[in-house]
C-alpha cells in the first residue's frame, strides 16, 4: 500500500498553486483549478475534513502530479 499524506483541501490547493494550478472558480465546497497545458481537477474543500487516499491519488492522476512531486511541493 502506498503512502499518502493526510491533507486538507486548502493544504492541497496549496501545493496545487506551487505547481502552476490556477482556481478557476468555486461552486460550493468545490474548488475547480486549471494548468495553462490544460489539465485540471475538482479540489473538495471542508472544514476540518482531510481527503482520503482514494480521492488524493485520482487528483494526482487528473493533474499528472507523481506522490514525490506532491512531497516536495508540500
């Protein structure tokens, strides 16, 4: 089993923007950010909630981020 840091959404959306992700806009709890090479994903963000691994890896996939990449943005 791979490792996954525990996150918050704005933890996330934090490395995302270190990255080169934009917010694009926000309906609701959902943070929706965009790359200028035109990848893109849906950031949930909840107040004291941290995003599973399951949902942490699919942001990754969307983004083409590696686990390492998100470390050493972190």
């Amino acid at each position: 089993m791979t490792f996954f840091p525990s996150l918050t959404g704005k933890e996330l959306l934090l490395a995302l923007k270190k990255a080169g992700f934009l917010l694009v806009r926000i309906k609701g709890s959902h943070h929706f950010v965009q790359h200028a090479d035109g990848r893109s994903t849906v950031v949930p963000v909840h107040a004291g909630e941290t995003i599973g691994t399951g949902l942490i890896s699919k942001i990754l996939r969307d983004c083409e981020l590696s686990r390492e990449q998100l470390q050493k943005l972190l």
